[in-house]
C-alpha cells in the first residue's frame, strides 16, 4: 500500500509526541481504541478555563502509520482552538487532509473519538 | 554492529512469500524460451522429443528430492493447484470408502478452503488445533480417526511461523490405520531432508518458486504402492500426466524447478547450516536489546531460515513502515486485504494483539551476515521509536496490567 506524503512527514516526524498529567484538572485524556483492534489512541488537551481555549495537545498511539498521522494531525489541529471549535473537527477532514484511503477511514474516526474523549474528560473534572 | 555500509539496499527477507530465482535456473531455462519450443506430447518429432526429454529429466530430479520415483511425479501450475488436485482428488476418488477429512487450522488458505468447499458437498471435516507451540498434538489426530476418514492433511512446515510438523509419526498413525497422508511441503522440501519413504506419506504438494525456481509451476507426488493412491482429475482435457492433470505442460517452468530441485539437493546441508545461524543471529542481536520480544511457535521445530517475532506494544505495519527498505511481512490487520489479523498467530493462542505486532522474517539463500545484522539494527532502532510513540508501552511501564483495562469500542463503521 503506498502512504501519502502527508501520511509519510506524521509517520516520519509525529508532532507533539507526549504525555501530560492525567490528574490534573487542566488536561483532558482520551484514550480510544482497543489493543486486540490494533489501534488503541491517547490524546491529551490541556485548556485554559478562563477562555476554554486548547492551549497544548499530546498524544501517543499504538497502530499503523495511518492512524498515527491521524492523531499527530489531531493534536495539531485542536491547538489554539476552543473546546467548541474542536468539537467541530470531522473525520472526514483528516481523511481528506491526509488522503487517507477506504480501508483507513477508520484511523480518522479514531481520532475524532479521541479529540471528543479528551474533551469529555476535561468536561467531567470540571463540572 | 555489523557493516552496513556493504548492504545493498532494499534487502529481501520475505522468503516465505517467493525465492529469488537462482541463476543457475535462469540459465537452465534459458534454451526452453528459444530453440527448444516442442509440445512435451508431441510425439512424432524432434521438437516433442526434446521437450519430453527435458521434462522426464526435471521429473527425475524433483523425484529424488523427496526419495520418489520420477513416475510419481505430477506436475501441475503450483502448489495451490497440488493441494486442490491431492484433497479433491482422494475426496472423489474415495467417496464410497468414506466422508471424513481430517487437516489442521493453521494450513494454507488454499488447503482451509479447498476442505470448506467439501464440505459444502457432503463430506465431514475435523479441523485440528494447534498446541502454543504450533504443533499439533498427536493424540488428538489419533482420536480424531474414524472408519469413515479417507485422507488426513497436514502440512509439513508452515508458511508463517515455520513450524514443522512431526510428518513422520503423523504418517506413521495414517498408515497403520489405513488413511491416506498428504502434506503440503511446498516450504519445507529444499530447506529440510524431506523423504516420502521414511515420512510416511500419500501425497505431497511441492512448489517451484518456494525453492529458487520459477513461478507458475508446481509438483504432486502421488504414492504407487504400499498404497497405490487413486485421484479422481480435477480438469478435462488432453489426458495429460497420466490422466491426472490435463493441459500442456509448462516445459520451460518445468525445466527450471527440475534444476532447482537438484540445486537444493546439493547444497540442502550446507544452507540450511547457514541459514539457521543467520536466522538465530537475527534473533539473538534483536534479543539482546529490546525487552518484550516474543517468537510466536516452537523455536526448536521451525525451519532454519523463518523467524516470525512479536514486537509487543508496536504495531506491525508501522514498523513496517519503519523498515521499509527491508522486504518482511506483519501478521497485523492492516496489512491483509481482510483487516483480519493472522489467523495461524490466533491459533496459537497469545491474543489478537500479539498478532498486530509481529513480523516474519525469511532467510534464505541469498541473505548475507551484512543484511542480518543491518536488519536487526534497523529493527531495534524503529521499535523503539515506535514504543516512544506508543501508550500501551508507557501503561505497560507504568505497571498498568494491559489485559484488565477496559476499552473502549472500536468504532461503529469498522
């Protein structure tokens, strides 16, 4: 199968590669996907209350080169943006972004997931 | 650790897939694309004889590979072909004596759905599991066994984990009671002494592009005495092979796995001495550095070129990606057409995820100590990266117990 470059540049230099303090009450982790699946996605948002604005993304992800171009897209994307702007990210942007063929449209629906899972999380602690 | 400056990039190390064509074969066939044109059955003219002879002097040279009679050799257009013709053949020719076959989950597709398909049409199929080893257990074969079984199916080495079966006690138990053995030898004749006398076997499907030949052409061996072994023709047509395989034979694919085979024969020894130190220096130089390294199946009774590893925490088409100046395959879903992982990793029981993170490495003939030990750097180098990147690393370090996280669905469309 051949990668697009985009996929390739991700896969090659994955931007902010990390892990924040799942306990505090800033950041929001979402961790998706399942091991036995292959992909299994940690995205990590740390949010300024005052502004609701995503101030930092990491992630870390398990899974073929596709699905870590997704999540290293994702955590480009929701940087800067607001909890609401976030959640207006589609998978079909990333699959379009990175050209992402029909059998990894499923990697985009993961990070989508993940950006909706950090934010829940984030929603929760500070309820 | 090693010179990598004398690799020549990319390399192969997916061996089980196909061989380089030797050659030494190349030369062999080389006559048979040009002046030597004739029909093998044309014959009443020179141009059929020179065919035949070519073709009647490959059969002799595949025959005594496996300790056969040249005469017991059918060719046909590969190993797929040799299992269709071996198990249909006996399930046809059979069919009064009994119903029931027997063969073993991790079999090539080609043997799993050739089974499937007769027992879409009456007959009664055991499928054997296979012990964590990738053996299967011969008690069970042995139970297994009833008045109505006709042929039992298993086959020597497997095309993923290299796994070699205990043929010989396998054909043993087939012949004492009566059953036909086929084996599917198509990755294990060349690379281990392979002999249908002393293994005890009925059938055996060879291949010619497994063994440094060329593709497109393949062999059955059918026993004629002690049994004599009946198959009922899978194709009509001119008769050919003795009435078991009809259409003109592949004289030129013929020529060059005759010489293959004979090659093999030669230098079986040496190269399988050679390439299981290549095989255990990959292994040890991987060991040696990185921490939760599995090889999946019996490390003692495997071929010497094939090691099939789980990176745990990595998933195997991203390091692929990462090592993609090396030819290898992953058991991973992502790089079959089904997004199935491998079902023969599953079989052996260590969890899906063990199969999204392995990659089987090939050895053979032409891998060099250079190309082992630039693999394995190259290896060592992209899992860990790829377990910098990976979460299930960093749980793993944490002392997170992977096995009792819940998590969450995948999603819905997939």
């Amino acid at each position: 199968m051949a990668y697009s470059d985009k996929v390739l540049d991700h896969y090659t230099n994955p931007r902010n590669v990390g892990t924040m303090d799942k306990n505090a009450n800033e950041v929001g982790t979402g961790l998706v996907g399942a091991p036995e699946c292959g992909d299994v996605m940690k995205l990590q948002i740390r949010i300024n209350a005052e502004t609701k604005v995503i101030e930092d993304a990491k992630f870390k992800t398990f899974g073929c080169g596709s699905a870590i171009a997704s999540s290293s897209l994702a955590t480009e994307w929701v940087k800067g943006k607001t909890v609401d702007e976030a959640l207006a990210i589609k998978n079909t942007d990333i699959v379009k972004e990175l050209s992402l063929p029909p059998v990894k449209i499923h990697c985009s629906v993961l990070a989508e997931d993940a950006i909706r899972a950090a934010i829940s999380d984030w929603k929760k602690k500070n309820s | 650790m090693g010179s990598d400056t004398a690799v020549k990039l990319p390399i192969y190390m997916d061996n089980h897939a196909t061989t380089r064509t030797d050659p030494r074969v190349v030369e062999a066939m080389l006559p048979y694309f040009g002046e030597i044109y004739g029909n093998a059955a044309s014959r009443n003219h020179q141009f059929g004889w020179a065919a035949e002879k070519a073709v009647e002097d490959a059969r002799e040279q595949i025959a005594k590979l496996i300790g056969a009679s040249a005469k017991e050799i059918v060719f046909t257009s590969g190993a797929t072909e040799s299992n269709n013709l071996a198990i249909k053949g006996v399930a046809e020719m059979y069919r009064e004596k009994g119903n029931h076959i027997i063969t073993e989950v991790t079999e090539h597709k080609c043997v799993l759905e050739t089974c499937k398909r007769l027992e879409k049409h009456g007959y009664r199929i055991t499928f054997l599991p296979v012990q964590k080893d990738g053996l299967i257990d011969l008690n069970q074969l042995k139970d297994a066994i009833t008045d109505q079984t006709i042929l039992v199916s298993i086959m020597a080495a497997n095309n993923e984990i290299g796994i070699l079966q205990p043929i010989r006690e396998i054909g043993k138990l087939c012949h004492e009671k009566g059953v036909l053995f086929h084996t599917d030898a198509a990755q294990a004749v060349g690379k281990v002494p392979f002999n249908v006398i002393e293994d005890n076997v009925d059938l055996v499907s060879l291949s010619g592009h497994k063994v440094y030949g060329p593709k497109g052409v393949g062999a059955l061996y059918v026993r004629r005495r002690n049994p004599r072994v009946q198959l009922v023709a899978q194709m009509d047509g001119g008769g050919q092979e003795r009435g078991m395989r009809s259409s003109t034979l592949n004289v030129t694919g013929i020529v060059g796995m005759g010489k293959a085979f004979e090659l093999a024969q030669q230098e079986l020894a040496e190269e399988s001495a050679r390439l299981l130190a290549l095989r255990e220096s990959l292994r040890t130089q991987i060991e040696a550095v990185l921490d939760e390294v599995y090889v999946n199946g019996s490390l003692e009774h495997r071929l010497p070129g094939n090691l099939n590893m789980s990176f745990a925490y990595v998933e195997g088409e991203s390091l692929l990606m990462g090592i993609n100046d090396i030819a290898v395959s992953s058991g991973s879903a992502c790089t079959s057409a089904t997004l199935e992982p491998s079902y023969v990793l599953k079989a052996l029981g260590a969890g899906d995820e063990m199969a999204h993170s392995s990659i089987r490495f090939g050895v053979g003939r032409f891998n060099t100590q250079a190309e082992v030990d630039y693999v394995a750097a190259k290896v060592v180098e992209v899992v860990k990266r790829l377990r910098e990147l990976s979460p299930l690393y960093e749980m793993h370090k944490e002392g997170v117990d992977l096995s009792k996280v819940k998590w969450a669905a995948e999603p819905a469309n997939q």
